[in-house]
C-alpha cells in the first residue's frame, strides 16, 4: 500500500514538472519610463497650482510638482483639489 502511495506522489510530482516545461513566457510592457535615466514624455496638464491650464508634456516616471506643476501638498489632510489630466 505504502508503495503504491509513492508510485502515485511521484507521478504527480512528475506532472506538475513537466507543465511547468510548458508555460507561457511573461512578457513586460512598460506603459512608461523604467527608471529615472530611461523616461519616457507624456502629455500633462495640471488643473490647479503652478503651471495649472497648459498643456505641456514631463518625462515619466516623475511627480509633478518637481517638474514645476500644482502644489506641494505635506499632508494628507484632504485639501488638494488639483488634479493632473
């Protein structure tokens, strides 16, 4: 009986492996920039604060306050209407 367990256990254990053999490659898509060095410019316009109304376009990744966009916010208290489109 103990025997026939093993034969089946490894018969699993073998299963799984060789699916895995199979699987599909992930591939990633970066819908911007992968880091500060490698960026890419998207259109951006900020609705409140510094710059507010114009279309322009920053590199992303990136925060719009450091490209000179809306205002800085310390908290998190709520009172930050702007909004980046």
């Amino acid at each position: 009986m103990m025997n026939k367990m093993k034969h089946i256990l490894m018969a699993i254990l073998m299963g799984s492996m060789l699916s895995t053999l199979n699987a599909q490659q992930t591939i990633v898509q970066y819908l911007s920039g992968t880091d500060k060095d490698h960026t890419i410019n998207w259109n951006f316009m900020c609705t409140g604060g510094r710059n507010s109304g114009s279309w322009t376009t920053i590199p992303v990744p990136s925060n719009w306050e450091m490209q000179g966009f809306g205002n800085y916010v310390y908290s998190k208290d709520g009172k930050d209407p702007e909004q980046g489109m």
